[in-house]
C-alpha cells in the first residue's frame, strides 16, 4: 500500500512539471517598436550622400586644376639700350661710344614654378620659387648715322706689353650690330586668383603674378663687315693706310661679355593664355674674339631692356 501510494505521488510530480514547461514554450515575448533605437536609411538618403561626395570631389578636382599649369613659355618683344660705363672711344674723330638702342628684338623664355607651400592659403594666395632655366634673346642695332663712314681703320693704339709694343685698332662701336644673349634665372614670384570665392567657376581661373628674377648671362655682339663704312679711302697697296683698310674689311668683329640679370615684372593669365611685363637690367663686360687686331681691353657696360610678352601655360 506504502509502495503505491509513493508511486502515485511519482505521476503526479511528473505531470505538473510537464504542464509547467509546456507553458513557457507557449509563452511570446511582447515586442515595443517604439523601443527600437536603430535607425533606419532609405534609398533616398544614400543618394543624397553620394551626390554630397560626387560635389566634394568635383570641386576639389575644380581648384586642384586651377592652381595647376605651373610651366611657362613666354614670347617676348625687347627694347634695349645698351648703354656705356665711363669713356669708350669710338676711334672717329675722337668721339666717343655713345648709348646704343635696338630698333627690334625678340627673345623666348622657359621656366617653371615651384610651390613652397603645398595648398593655396585662403584659396587665393600662393608662393612660388621660380626657375628660368631658357632666357634666349636676338637684339638689332643700327649702324650710327647713315652707316657710311663710321669706323676709321687709319686709327690704331699703341700698348706696350714688357719689352714689345703692339700696335692695335679701334673697335668699330658704331657699326650694326646683332646681339645673341643666352641668360638663366630665379627668384620668388606671388601668385593671386581674387576670384575664387566666386560662384562663377570661370572667374577662378584668372590670375595675376608677380615676381623677382636675379641670374647670369652671356651676351655676344657681332657686326657683319662693311667696308663702305671705313673712312679710310686707301685704294693702292702703296698707300700707307691700305694695310690697315685691308685687315680691317674681312675681320671678325665680335664681343663677347657676361655678367649679372635683375628683373622684375607681371603678368596675367586666364587657363592656358596670357600676357606680362617684364623690366630687366644687367650689367656687361665685353671683349673682343678677335685680341690680335683689337686687343685685350675690357669695356663695362649697362643692358636696360623693357619685355612686353605672350605666354603659355601648361
């Protein structure tokens, strides 16, 4: 009887905690969606974010060519007076060399800038450090007067060197002359683009530069020979003078000089296009190629050249 009553109570434990479990398992959660914290993105907002980058980008693609083409190629329009420091003799009726002034000249300029800071400060201002690496000019003097009489070759110097005394002629200055000038230069140039807060896009490409220049050059003046201009009028070797029209009328009539550039200027440039000013001024020592006719004296001049030029930017 003990046996089948502990047995009894053995089910009914068993039952209860069966009912008890399958009561939980039917039991479902309550779900508050006002309690749900995540946000939820559409379609539109994606849209709205990429155009946002798509903008950030093209604007900085925008400026990033603005400030771009720091290469420049320049052709150039010279006006030159070339004049003397001190007194040089002209060898004519004891004149002297008087200052010189090209009727046309032309010259071509390549060169770059160099940022030395990596972004434009405000959008507007940027420094550069530049380098002129071709400065090539072609100058044309006239001759003095009518061209025609102006160099006598009956005029000669005397120098002793030691013990010999050599016997020399008059550089014939008032001749025509070409000058061939090849010069490289550097210094800081300033770049503004005042437009670039501008909503016209086409604004921001326009740029005003200014800059200092210093260098060294080389300079070469030549005069084709013209007998015409002699006033020495020998025409028979037993002439005493015709010694000296002879050697004069076929020699090389070249100085060669070099010396220091400083130059300033400013320009203009929209994209690709543009046009400047440009003063330069530079310092000479020229002397004769040819020292066994015209000795070896050094003449000190003073170069003064106005630039008006078209440029290329790429």
């Amino acid at each position: 009887m003990k046996k089948r009553t502990i047995l009894l109570l053995a089910c009914l434990f068993a039952l209860s905690a069966h009912a008890q479990i399958e009561h939980k398992d039917d039991q479902i959660p309550d779900l508050d969606l006002s309690e749900d914290s995540m946000e939820v993105t559409t379609l539109q907002d994606i849209v709205k974010q990429q155009q946002k980058v798509s903008s950030t980008h093209d604007t900085e693609r925008h400026f990033l060519e603005v400030w771009d083409r720091r290469s420049y190629f320049n052709f150039t329009f010279n006006s030159t007076t070339l004049s003397p420091k001190g007194t040089i003799p002209s060898g004519v009726e004891n004149g002297t060399v008087r200052d010189m002034k090209t009727d046309w000249g032309a010259s071509i300029q390549y060169g770059r800038n160099y940022r030395l800071h990596k972004m434009p400060i405000s959008n507007i201002l940027q420094f550069y450090f530049d380098f002129t690496g071709i400065d090539l000019n072609v100058n044309h003097y006239k001759a003095e007067g009518n061209g025609r009489g102006i160099y006598d070759s009956r005029q000669t110097i005397e120098v002793k060197d030691g013990y010999k005394t050599n016997t020399y002629y008059y550089y014939p200055w008032n001749m025509e002359k070409y000058e061939f000038n090849f010069g490289m230069s550097l210094g800081p140039s300033l770049t503004l683009a005042p437009f670039t807060s501008t909503s016209s896009r086409g604004l921001h490409y326009l740029k005003f530069n200014f800059y200092y220049h210093i260098g060294y050059h080389i300079s070469f003046l030549y005069s084709p020979n013209d007998q015409d201009a002699d006033l020495n009028e020998a025409k028979e070797k037993s002439d005493p003078n015709y010694k000296g029209k002879d050697e004069m009328a076929d020699n090389l009539k070249m100085q060669w000089g070099h010396g220091l550039i400083n130059s300033f200027g400013v320009n203009v440039s929209w994209k690709v296009i543009g046009i400047g000013y440009e003063y330069r001024s530079a310092s000479l020592k020229y002397k004769a190629m040819n020292t066994s006719t015209f000795g070896k004296d050094k003449y000190d001049f003073k170069a003064s050249t106005n630039r008006v030029y078209l440029q290329l930017r790429f």
